[in-house]
C-alpha cells in the first residue's frame, strides 16, 4: 500500500535491508579473499603478482593481447624497453 509522497514503505524498507545483508556478505567475502592472499604471501608468493594473474584469468585472450600490444606501444614510446619494429608501411 502507497503510503504519503507515493513511496511504498514496507516495500523499500524491504529492498534497504536486502541491500544491507549483501553488503555484510560482501565485506565477509572480502575478508575472506583478504585472508587468502595473507596465506599465500606466508607461502612464499608474491600477492602483486598473485592478483595481476588473478585479473588476467578474468579477461578474454583478445583482451590480454589488445592490452599487451598497446602497453608494449607505450612502453616503446617512452624507451623503456628496445626501440620499436620497424614498419614497412
């Protein structure tokens, strides 16, 4: 039932509380990722280069290379690494 201003009352208070226990399991699942890392960095990795692979896995191959050829182009551009391939265009 509409209550003043239009605005269900019990329906939104529905949604705020639903909003408010994904949001707890949220920050218990962080935590837990969190606890994760700690364990694998107690194991000896590194967790810089841990999660890097973990976004990688998470992107499509053509994304991987697309990023790595304009990173590589960049990387070229400001001499971080050898000059370029030349171009027979």
């Amino acid at each position: 039932m509409a209550e003043p201003g239009g605005v269900a009352g019990d329906q939104l208070r529905a949604f705020v509380e639903r909003i408010e226990r994904l949001e707890e399991e949220k920050k218990v699942i962080a935590d837990d990722i969190k606890d994760v890392y700690a364990e694998a960095k107690g194991n000896g990795f590194d967790v810089k280069i841990l999660r890097k692979v973990v976004s990688l896995r998470k992107k499509k191959p053509e994304e991987r290379e697309e990023e790595d050829a304009v990173l590589d182009l960049y990387m070229h551009a400001l001499g971080m690494i050898g000059a370029a391939p030349e171009s027979n265009y």
